[in-house]
C-alpha cells in the first residue's frame, strides 16, 4: 500500500493513540464498575494492565520502525 509520507506519520500516530485510549476505556470500565460495588478480583490487575499496555506500546514501536525501515529500504535511500 503506497501512502505519503504525512498520512504514513498521521496513522503510526493514531495507532499509538488508539492503543492508549483502548486501555484507558479498560481502565474506566473497572473504575466504573467498582463505584458500583461490582468488583472484578484478579488479584493485581492494575499491575498486570500497566504491564500489558506496555507490552503493547513495544510491539506497536517495533512495528513502527519495521514499517519506516521497509518504507525507505523500497526507495533506495
């Protein structure tokens, strides 16, 4: 798929974004849900979020510096 080089930046942006708000709206459901007294118990789950996130946040640089690599190993630069 042939993008230029502002949408290429503008959709490794949003990917990074979107990552995080998909973990902040985990994050607020589980607020959310215990202001109601309905308690998820998955021992430290904060914990383990925070982990995955930024487990997450590595895999989505890596893809990242895959793609500008592929992108200027194609132009010959």
């Amino acid at each position: 798929m042939k993008i230029g080089n502002l949408a290429f930046i503008l959709f490794c942006i949003s990917y990074l974004i979107l990552t995080y708000l998909y973990f902040e709206i985990i994050n607020q459901a589980e607020i959310f849900l215990r202001d109601r007294k309905i308690y998820l118990e998955f021992g430290h789950a904060n914990i383990v979020m925070l982990e995955v996130m930024l487990l997450c946040f590595l895999f989505a640089l890596v893809n990242i510096a895959i793609a500008i690599f592929r992108r200027y190993k194609r132009k010959g630069i």
